[in-house]
C-alpha cells in the first residue's frame, strides 16, 4: 500500500522577505502622508523662549511664507530613505518575535499581552535606527537657511542636504554623534510599540466580533492604523519632546539639561509642546502605514 507525503506548500517569498517589503511600502505611505504635520510638530518642540510660534497654524503660515510649500517636506529625503527600511526592519522583527512566541505553531493565536511583548521587541530594535535617521531629520527641519551657532559658538553654513548633514555631524562629533539621544529614543519606542501593536490587533479584534462575517474591510483597516497611531504617542511623546531638543542643540550635555531647561521655560507644558500636529498627522500617516503594509502582505500570499 502506497503512503503519500503531503508536503505543505512553501510561499514562494519568504515570511521575513514578505515582512521586509510590506514594511518599506508602509514606511513610504507614512512619510509622504505624514511629514508636512512631522515638520510643524518638530518646529514646535524645538523652538526657542520666548518662543516665535502662536501654535501649529502660526508655524505653517511662517514657513510657508517663507519657504513655500516645500518648506513643509523640509528634511524629508532623510525618513524617505530611512523610514521605509525602519519599517521593514520594524515589521520584520515583530513578525519573527511572533513566531517565536507561537513556538512553531503558526495556526497559535496570540493573546495582546504577547502581541504587546513582540511589539517592544520590534521598537527597541527600531531605536537603533530611529536615532541617527530622526537626528539628521530634526537638524534639517529646523535650521536657519542663513546657517547656525555650532557647540564652540562659531556660524556655520547651513546643511545642503542629508548627505552633507551626516557627514559635517560625524566629523564634528565622532560616529557616535549621529547617535545623539539613543537612551530616550530607546525609552521612547520600547513602550511606544508596545502600545502601537496592542491597539491595533486589540481594534482588529474588536472590528471582527463586530462583524457578522468576521471579515475586515478598509474601513476596519484604516480606522485600526489610525487609532493605533494615536495610542502609540500616549506613553512616548514627553520622550519625543526631550530626545528632539537633545538631538538638536548640541549645547546640552545631558538629558536631565534638557529636562530642567525644558521644565523651567514652561513648567510640564513643555513635556506635550507640538501635540496637536503630532497627533493630526498620527492617524493619517498610521491608517496609511498599516493598510500599506496589509495589502502589500494580501498580494504576496497569493503566490
């Protein structure tokens, strides 16, 4: 009697190689979506006391007046090429913490406590590219055109570009510059992630019992990114704001420098200072990252 093997079909990409382009496409969606409201929130961080913006309708007219347009996509060439391998990376790990987690059984579900815990692992491994990326970001978006006061109180010209930013950076501060701020960025994305991932699977979830079929449609989908984008910022933004103005004055010699003078120019409103465009572009740029990202995985499990 003849025993048949039954050998189960092999995706013809790769579940980490799935995971890698699904997370760069996501990571585009994001940065084009969201980097206009990134400029304005970054600007409203940084800026000096007494300050020189009225509040995020103030600083876009300003920028605009004086830049134009693109004064608002500022910078963006850095997230644009970082942002989209970020992404890949992000979701590659979460995707493999995952199933770890499953112990081989991929038909496992997991609960939102381990969703969560795969989510921090993906942000800590996120941080170690997030610094130098964001830090680049933060010192072309709020440059003066006419140049800049380096840490020996000297002018400099202005940056040309990312290139010439990375560069005139680790030249003035050794490699390790372009990692300025690496302990808050890890103390920011590790919870930040957690977050992210729980409140989107847990709203998937929710979405799905909703439903009489069970099946997600785009709506589910964009209203599950969007408000996991929002959820993501509940435990990081206080972090955000001291890591921007860490990263973007070289005078400060510490986190806890930044903490006090921060503390000091506004008492704890400096801790959420550029709140609202953070949050205005957190649903958009996050509805557009994971829809990105699901159709992106729903097109290559076909194969």
């Amino acid at each position: 009697m003849a025993t048949l093997f039954l050998e189960e079909k092999q995706p013809l990409i790769p579940k980490l190689a799935q995971d890698l382009i699904a997370g760069t496409i996501g990571g585009w969606a994001q940065v084009v979506v969201g980097h206009p409201a990134d400029t304005i929130k970054v600007r409203l961080q940084t800026q000096p006391s007494p300050p020189i913006y009225n509040g995020a309708m103030d600083c876009v007219r300003k920028l605009v007046k004086e830049e134009g347009a693109q004064g608002l996509y500022r910078g963006v060439m850095s997230p644009l090429a970082g942002i989209g391998f970020c992404n890949a990376v992000m979701f590659m790990a979460n995707g493999w913490s995952r199933r770890v987690l499953q112990n081989g059984d991929e038909n496992k579900t997991l609960s939102i406590l381990e969703i969560g815990v795969a989510g921090s692992f993906a942000g800590s491994v996120m941080a170690f590219l997030n610094c130098p990326i964001e830090l680049l970001k933060v010192k072309l978006q709020t440059q003066d055109p006419q140049g800049f006061m380096n840490a020996h109180g000297k002018h400099e010209p202005a940056y040309r570009g990312v290139l010439d930013c990375g560069i005139r950076t680790v030249r003035a501060q050794g490699f390790m510059g372009i990692y300025r701020g690496m302990g808050v960025t890890l103390l920011r994305d590790t919870p930040s992630y957690f977050a992210y991932f729980v409140a989107y699977e847990g709203l998937k979830r929710v979405f799905q019992k909703v439903k009489k079929d069970e099946q997600l449609g785009n709506f589910e989908l964009l209203m599950a990114g969007g408000l996991s984008g929002f959820a993501a910022w509940i435990p990081a933004y206080p972090q955000d704001v001291i890591k921007s103005n860490f990263q973007n004055d070289v005078r400060y010699k510490s986190i806890g420098q930044v903490v006090k003078t921060l503390y000091r120019s506004a008492g704890p409103r400096a801790f959420v200072n550029g709140l609202g465009p953070t949050l205005v572009r957190a649903f958009p740029a996050n509805a557009a990252t994971f829809y990105a990202y699901e159709m992106a995985m729903d097109f290559m499990k076909r194969f």
